[in-house]
C-alpha cells in the first residue's frame, strides 16, 4: 500500500488565510499547517457520507465493491480514471483535474 503523499495546497485567499491564522491561534497558538491539516481532515470525516456515495455509485457501474473502488482510487487514480472512461465514456464522467 502506498504511503500518503505531501500535500500542497495553493494559498489561500486572503480572507480565509486570516480565518485559518485566528482558527490556529485560539487553538494553543497551534501551526498554522498543523491547524489547517485539522481542518481539512474534519471536513473530510463530515463529508464522508457525500464521499462514498459517489464512491459507492461508481463503484456499481464498474462491478465492484465501494471499498475496493476507493482503494483503487488511493493507489492508482489513473487506473480508476480509465475504469470509469471506459464504462461512460470519454467526456461522460466528470473529474476535475485541478482547480
């Protein structure tokens, strides 16, 4: 299994750069990378519903388990990209590069 890789994000705006930096500092005037890795994971635990449910839909189509589905995403995101491309086809699957 592979490890998780470095995240990098673009900066933010400059309105939710101060939200994060106050967010941090009533937090024991914890990081700012640190305070923001809590909130990325806390938005992903809330929206973990939302999440596998597009997981689990796509998952059917192709023929497999959620599970299995999301792993493959994990560990091999191009593979999954082709999975789907070939059941919908090319433009019929929706999956932003990058923002």
């Amino acid at each position: 299994m592979p490890s998780p890789q470095p995240l990098e994000i673009a900066p933010l705006a400059p309105y939710e750069d101060r939200l994060l930096a106050a967010l941090a500092f009533f937090r024991f005037q914890r990081a700012i990378a640190s305070q923001a890795r809590h909130c990325l994971s806390m938005y992903f635990r809330q929206g973990e519903g939302r999440i596998m449910q597009e997981v689990k839909f796509y998952a059917r189509q192709i023929g497999v388990e959620p599970e299995e589905f999301l792993e493959l995403i994990y560990q091999d995101g191009d593979r999954a990209r082709a999975q789907l491309q070939a059941h919908f086809g090319h433009e019929s699957v929706a999956m932003d590069a990058e923002d």
